[in-house]
C-alpha cells in the first residue's frame, strides 16, 4: 500500500490559522505553534467578552436611569420597584434611553409611579 502524506490538507489547515492570525504581534503571526494557541486564545476571550459587554450594557443602564431620577426626587432602586408594583412593564435598556435623550417622557414615566 502506498504512503498517502496528506501534503495539501496539512498545508491548507496551515494557511487557514495564519491567515486568522494574521496582524498578530511577533512569532504569533507566522509561527504554527504560537498562531494555534493566539488563535485558541483569542477565540476565549471573545466567548467571554461576549457576555461581559452584557453586563457591562446593564451597569450603564443602571447607572443613567440613577443620574436620571435623583433630580426629581427617587433614587434606582426606588423606581424599579415602583414600577414592578404598578405593573410597568419597561425594561432598563429603554429606561435608560429616555433618561437620556428624552427627560420630558421620562418623567412622565416617574410621576406615574409616584
């Protein structure tokens, strides 16, 4: 039976993590060994930051909706349980927007509460 080397997929596979790898600093740019684990590396700290830019998003939100309500008299936490109470139904992403770029309906929504 005959040798079969497998030439082309090796080098195919090769060329697939450095062009990944590619804009890398050092040895992690064209050396296979260190491009594998740059790009193993990598591929972690997307999965993860993934889902901090989540809890990240929701500080902010948490944060505006604060600096929002403190002028007109209720603190953060006050707010969101009054509006649990009362049934409101609106999240901290869009509580937030109006905090933000729309003061007038936002304090429409806290006096609601009130």
């Amino acid at each position: 039976m005959t040798r079969i080397k497998g030439g082309k997929l090796h080098s195919k596979r090769r060329r697939g993590i450095l062009k990944h790898t590619k804009g890398y600093k050092w040895g992690r740019k064209s050396k296979i060994k260190l491009a594998k684990v740059a790009k193993m590396k990598a591929g972690q700290y997307a999965f993860a930051s993934r889902r901090a830019k989540k809890r990240q998003n929701r500080n902010v939100w948490n944060i505006r909706i604060n600096a929002g309500v403190r002028p007109l008299g209720l603190s953060y936490s006050k707010l969101i349980d009054r509006l649990k109470k009362k049934g409101i139904a609106l999240d901290r992403k869009i509580l937030a927007e109006l905090a933000a770029n729309q003061p007038a309906i936002f304090a429409k929504v806290v006096e609601a509460v009130k």
